[in-house]
C-alpha cells in the first residue's frame, strides 16, 4: 500500500475527522491529474497534495472551514489558470481543475452498512459515512484488490449549479471560483479486485459527472505497482528506499540471511529463498510488477534474468556493464532465447545521469522505473 494510503488508514483508524479533497475533473495543464487527493487535517496540516501553489492552499482553507461544519458538508471548487494567472498565482501550470472537498468525519462501525459495500443512502447527518468507505478501500488495497466509490452531491442552493457551468469558461481568476456548500446525496462503495490471471478489474475510473440537482464523483483506488529487487547489496539499499519513497510497493529477495534484514530494509517485504533458482517460487509477477536484478555475479544474474524474461512483467531490468550484457545475452541466446526477448531487458538499467554512488545509481534506476510508471 502507497505511503499515502497507509497514512490515511491510520488516521481514520483513530478516529480523526478530517475533510478530503480530490481532483474530479482537469484539462489543459495541470500539476496533477483525476484522483489526486489529499487530506486536510483540523490544525491544517495536509497528507499528500493536489499540486501546490495557490489552488492548493485555497483548498486547504476551504478544507479547514469545512471541518467546523457538519459531516458530510462538501465544497465544488473550479479554477481555471491561464498563463497569466497561473503565474499571478504562483503555479508553472495552466489549465482547468476541478476540486471535490468534503467533511469525511470520523470512522465508526457499519454506517448503513457501508464496510459491506452495499448501495446506501448517506445524507448530512450521515456525513460519516464516507470516512468509513475510505478506510474500508484502504484495507481493500492494503490487501492487495482494487476499491472504488462514488458519492452524489446536492447543491446546496440553486447558485450551485451556476458553479459547475464555471467549468467551461477561460477567464476565471486563479482561484476558488465557486465555494457553493453542498451536501452528498447518496454514498456508495463498490469494491473491485484482479481476477485469477491479475489482471486488474476495469469499471471504474475517477471522474465527475454534473446535472442540474447536484454531481457525482467516482473515485478508483489502486494497489500501488511492486516492485522486486532481486539481491540485497549495497545499491539494493537505496533503490529500495527511493523506491517506497516513490509509491512502490517493494520486494527484495536475496537467499542470504544477514543481508535480506528489517534493519536494511524497514521499508520492504523480504524473501529469503534456498537459492536464486528459487527466487521466482510463491512470486506472482503482473503486469503492474517492475523486476530489478542487482545480484552479487553475473552467474545469478542469468538465473534470475531467465526466469524474469518468461513472466509478463511491465519493467525488467538488470545492473551491469554493456560488457556484462553482452556476455549473458550471448549466453542465453545459445539457450534459445531470441532478441526480441531479450530487449524487453533494460541493462545498463536506471537513466544516464552518470551515476556513481549507490544513492546516485539508486536515484537513476528510480528515474527510470517513473518514467515508465507515467506512460503506461
């Protein structure tokens, strides 16, 4: 589970009313995209971020207003940034977003039968509700599945509609053009998970729709991407801290006890396998999976890489020089394995930024692996 998430989890679970806001639509150039959220706390702190600058602090302070008010209050809040403005407000983007905050309340147990992820009607006496839907997806993605929900609003007075068509037009100041109180209508979760083959369920995505009496958000939560580090060296250490930094969920195998340890690695699941030949046993690799090989020899490394080249793996790639490469792929050629296969490997892994230490590597092999987190 993302840090985002694991943080979150552990606020509803002592009981913190907080207010959560969420990108629901964006054009143009925006910071972040759809379902980027981030939570606003009573003294104003804030887990995670919807992109910074003005826009974000605006949110926030509505956030704050909001959790002096009932749960289940909600603010729609559209800003549209133009170069000009963007900058008067202090933002390198441009562009068209929309911001869905509500008071979320505090957990507690089965509200309208809301861990049961039956259809349930939510109103604002009933605000809590959506701060035990959230804690019941994080568990669904801790666990490694899918979770999805939706919530329909109110607006809160005719005006509010008037908000929503604001949307549309390119001359808003960089600000909140519309903070039109509202209040959510009915509350859902839907949860989702990934069938026999991993695959991840589809359905659901996070978006908004509008009418006349109020919208709806629909909210799709993930399981972050895993990442295995196979070797448990000196460079694993940081690739596997920037790693977690960075969203992953982190896997390191190594078949030696005083290597593969909590104290290395507070931040990483660990498997302590017989041998490297048995790396990939108990080990399902989807495509959502991203495989790094930094073993102590060229001899593991093959073995590993043998294995990697045959699972559907988004990212495989494998510390060593060119020479190195060269030298096992003609080895694994001899074995059958054709070119094609063999280029779905990225050695020399992590972008060229002329790396050295293992912190400088670590932040190269992280590079890359983002990069090819973003396009896919």
């Amino acid at each position: 589970m993302s840090t985002f998430l694991e943080s979150l989890r552990d606020i509803l679970s002592a009981g913190e009313s907080i207010a959560m806001a969420t990108i629901a639509n964006h054009s143009g150039s925006t910071p972040r995209g759809d379902g980027a959220q981030m939570v606003i706390r009573p003294d104003g702190s804030i887990l995670g971020t919807i992109g910074g600058g003005l826009v974000e602090a605006h949110c926030i302070e509505a956030g704050r207003d909001l959790l002096q008010r009932p749960p289940g209050s909600a603010m729609f809040c559209a800003f549209a940034l133009d170069n000009t403005t963007a900058a008067e407000a202090a933002m390198v983007c441009g562009g068209h977003l929309t911001v869905i905050i509500e008071h979320a309340g505090a957990c507690h147990d089965n509200v309208n039968g809301c861990h049961t992820g039956e259809q349930t009607g939510c109103s604002a006496g009933h605000g809590k509700g959506l701060a035990d839907i959230l804690l019941h997806a994080c568990d669904r993605v801790a666990d490694g599945l899918s979770a999805s929900f939706g919530v329909e609003y109110v607006w809160d007075s005719p005006s509010g509609q008037d908000g929503a068509n604001a949307l549309d037009k390119a001359d808003i100041p960089g600000r909140a053009t519309t903070r039109q109180t509202f209040r959510p209508m009915r509350a859902a979760v839907h949860t989702t998970g990934e069938d026999s083959d991993g695959q991840r369920l589809s359905g659901a995505s996070t978006g908004l729709a509008l009418s006349e009496s109020g919208c709806r958000l629909d909210v799709m939560l993930v399981p972050p991407p895993r990442l295995v580090i196979f070797g448990a060296g000196h460079v694993a250490v940081p690739t596997a801290h920037f790693g977690h930094a960075v969203g992953f969920s982190v896997t390191v195998i190594d078949d030696r006890p005083d290597f593969a340890t909590p104290e290395r690695f507070p931040d990483a699941h660990l498997r302590i396998p017989p041998s490297f030949a048995e790396a990939f046993d108990g080990l399902h690799v989807t495509p959502d999976t991203y495989l790094v090989i930094m073993t102590r020899g060229h001899l593991h490394d093959g073995e590993i890489l043998e294995q990697a080249l045959k699972t559907p793996a988004r990212y495989i790639g494998m510390i060593g020089s060119r020479r190195k490469r060269d030298a096992l792929y003609a080895k694994l050629q001899e074995q059958g394995l054709d070119d094609a296969t063999l280029a779905r490997c990225y050695c020399p892994i992590g972008l060229d930024i002329q790396a050295q230490t293992p912190e400088e590597i670590g932040i190269s092999i992280m590079a890359e692996l983002v990069m090819h987190r973003a396009s896919a």
